[in-house]
C-alpha cells in the first residue's frame, strides 16, 4: 500500500510529540512493506522531494504570512491574519495536488493540518483518495490548538473560534475516517458536531519504539534520599508547572527533590524560576532526552491544568517503570488507574497535588504497588507492531469502502 502522510512539520525532533508519533508510525509501516510518502510545510520556497530513512519527503513552501516553525512571537494582528486564512487555505493546494499526482497514493493520513488547513480534505476528496484525519489536538476546533483561555479550560467553542472554524465542520463529515488518539479528543469534536456520518471512527493510542526511547539501556541513577519527583515536558502555563512547584514547596516533605526538565517561553520559565525561591531542592534541567531523566526520578508528575489530549509522558515513565502522578484533565485518565499505576488529581483543588506527594512518600508498599502497576502498563505503549496494525486495518477499511 502506498500511503500520502500530510503534516505540518517534517522534522521528527523540535516540534512537538505528535511529529514523533508520525515517524514512529511511518517508520513501522515502511518495515510492514508499506511505501510512506510524507508531505511538509517548509519555510523554503517551491517544492523539494528528498528522501529520509526509506520514507519519501516533500517539503512545501508555506503560503501564509509566515512559517509557522519560526519561534517568533507575532504581533496579535499578524497572528490573527494567518490564522484567518488558514481556516481555509486554497493557495496550498497545489502542492497537495501535484504530490498526490506524481506518487498515486492508495490512501492519505492526516495528522496536523496548520499551514494546509482543511482545504485538504476538499483536495482529496476531489482526487478520489481515501482520506483519513488522524487528531493530536483541538486544532481543528480552536486555532490555539489547547481549548484553553484566561486561565481555564473552554466549555465550548467561544465565537472567535466558531467563526474560524466555519469551514470545518461540514466537510469533515465526508472523510473517510477519523480517528482520536484518546477517547477525550475524539468526542471533544463529536460533540460539537464533527464527524457526522463518516463510517469509520477509533481510538487508537499512540506508542513509543523502546529503542528510540531508551528505556532498555537506562542510564546510571544518581544516589539520593528521600522522594525525587520529576517533570519533563514543555514549560507552559497550561502544563501546570508553577501549581506543582508550588505544591512540593507547600508539601515540605523532609529530604525530597522536585528536578525539572524542559523549555519554554523564557519569560515563563524566568517567573517558575522566581518562584522556586533558590530552592535547594528544586532544579531545572533544561532539555534533557527521556533516557537521561526518567532513571534519575522516583516519581513522574503530569500537572496539566489544560485538557491534555494524550500526553506521552505518562507512558513513557510506565515504560521506565515509574509512578505517575497525573492530573483529572483530557486522556491522562485514560491512562492512569487511580491506586493501580498511578495517582490522579483535581487541579482545581490544590491541596490534592499536595496530598499526593506526600502520600507517595510516606507509603512505601504504595510506591511498590504503583511501581508494579506502570511496569504492568507500559507493554501496549510499546508495542509498535500491533499498534500500526490498528492503522492498517484502518487504512484498508478506507480503501475499500471508496471502490
């Protein structure tokens, strides 16, 4: 089979995790025999085919006012212009249409779509290809991609993104499949009325390859007392990393360690900095890689005040045989069993972080239990072979109804 992936970056590194989903899963279907055909923006003018790892790339000038990639910060009304005409973008097509000409694809998998928008599916449409929208975020639903404003979580579309978001809704009721990679995501659209009709609608939760991810050759744990809790992730409001510095300082639990790794906005992480207080007991890390961390940590704390939709944080620490502590918002329930591989938390209520932590500490038959638990967990977040079977038989399922 040969199979159209379309996605915003091309970079497998410096994006964010659903860039290193999409190779994981293109790298598993190139070694089922599949042909992988990858197509990118680029903040480089024109059309360029190169080839990486046995998988196809063709990156794609960015027709918008600007590369979404480059880490600049735009003024509100150049940021408001782009995403004005990314809601419908038909100057991208052309790529889309040239690619799928030269490479013939059986079938298309849609991951993120800013800088080809939903115009896409129109093209693909148009071209009889059997299309599947594949959803990582809520960008299809609100261009800030997190369903999060002033502080706290959207109950719904505001108008500003309902009104952004005109020309999606309808035609997203003409793929060929979707699929969520959490139950959340997935009806976080259904519920304001995507999808409608199309046939073919899964969860399929995302994987890690344990080569990639290191957890075989774990590096040498450093020798501490008392508990080392540990965040690793982007350093944003929405990830509730100020509320968790906050509860391990409240927490106050003797000989304990909070290590943080990540980056961020600096004016953000210069504010966690000044709220740690020159902590001893709290460092940051900066960018580390997931092989260096995990090992050096007792427990895994996932403090998203946001409707995080699958973070891979949590089964990566399951993979590396650690507790998780984890927050009541978007899939991470859908990960942790509260008692059985983890504990979960209402961040509306602080003092329950705070209570976890100290829980955690003081148990130690309840750490073995956790323990036990995430290491039970991990094997069907690594098992990359059934996982792109799921999106075979998905695919094939696509194929077949369109003939």
């Amino acid at each position: 089979m040969k199979i159209l992936y379309v996605n915003t970056f091309a970079e497998r590194k410096g994006h964010g995790g659903a860039e290193e989903t999409l190779w994981t899963l293109m790298s598993a279907m190139r070694d089922a025999g599949h042909q992988c055909i990858l197509l990118a923006t680029s903040n480089q003018h024109g059309l360029r085919r190169s080839d990486q790892d046995g998988i196809t790339v063709w990156n794609a000038g960015i027709r918008n006012l600007y590369w979404p990639g480059r880490r600049k910060q735009h003024n509100p009304f150049a940021r408001a212009a782009w995403h004005l005409q990314d809601s419908y973008n038909p100057w991208m097509q052309s790529y889309v249409r040239e690619v799928a000409r030269t490479e013939q694809p059986d079938v298309a998998s849609l991951h993120n779509l800013p800088g080809w928008s939903v115009a896409t599916w129109t093209t693909l449409r148009r071209l009889s290809i059997p299309t599947i929208q594949v959803l990582h975020d809520h960008y299809l639903i609100c261009p800030r991609s997190t369903m999060f404003k002033n502080g706290r979580n959207c109950a719904g579309q505001c108008r500003n993104c309902a009104a952004l978001r005109l020309p999606h809704r309808a035609p997203s009721g003409r793929l060929s499949a979707v699929v969520g990679v959490s139950r959340y995501i997935l009806e976080a659209h259904r519920r304001l009325g995507y999808f409608e009709g199309v046939p073919f609608q899964r969860v399929i939760r995302d994987t890690r390859n344990i080569e990639t991810l290191g957890c075989q050759h774990p590096t040498f744990t450093t020798p501490h007392s008392g508990t080392r809790f540990g965040y690793i992730g982007t350093l944003a409001a929405t990830k509730g990393v100020s509320e968790l510095v906050d509860a391990f300082l409240r927490a106050a639990i003797p000989y304990s360690e909070l290590w943080i790794a990540g980056s961020g906005n600096p004016e953000y992480e210069h504010r966690l900095r000044v709220h740690a207080n020159g902590s001893s007991h709290i460092r940051f890390l900066g960018r580390v890689l997931a092989a260096e961390f995990y090992p050096q940590v007792d427990a895994v704390v996932v403090p998203s005040i946001c409707n995080d939709n699958l973070p891979g944080v949590v089964y990566e620490a399951f993979a590396f045989g650690k507790a998780v502590i984890g927050s009541r918002r978007g899939g991470i329930p859908e990960m942790i069993r509260d008692g059985e591989n983890g504990l979960l938390f209402e961040p509306d209520r602080p003092d329950e972080l705070c209570n976890a932590m100290r829980r955690l500490n003081a148990d130690e038959s309840l750490r073995k239990q956790l323990v036990a638990g995430a290491t039970r967990a991990a094997p069907r977040y690594l098992d990359v072979r059934g996982w792109a079977a799921q999106y075979t038989h998905i695919y094939d399922e696509a194929v077949q109804t369109s003939r």
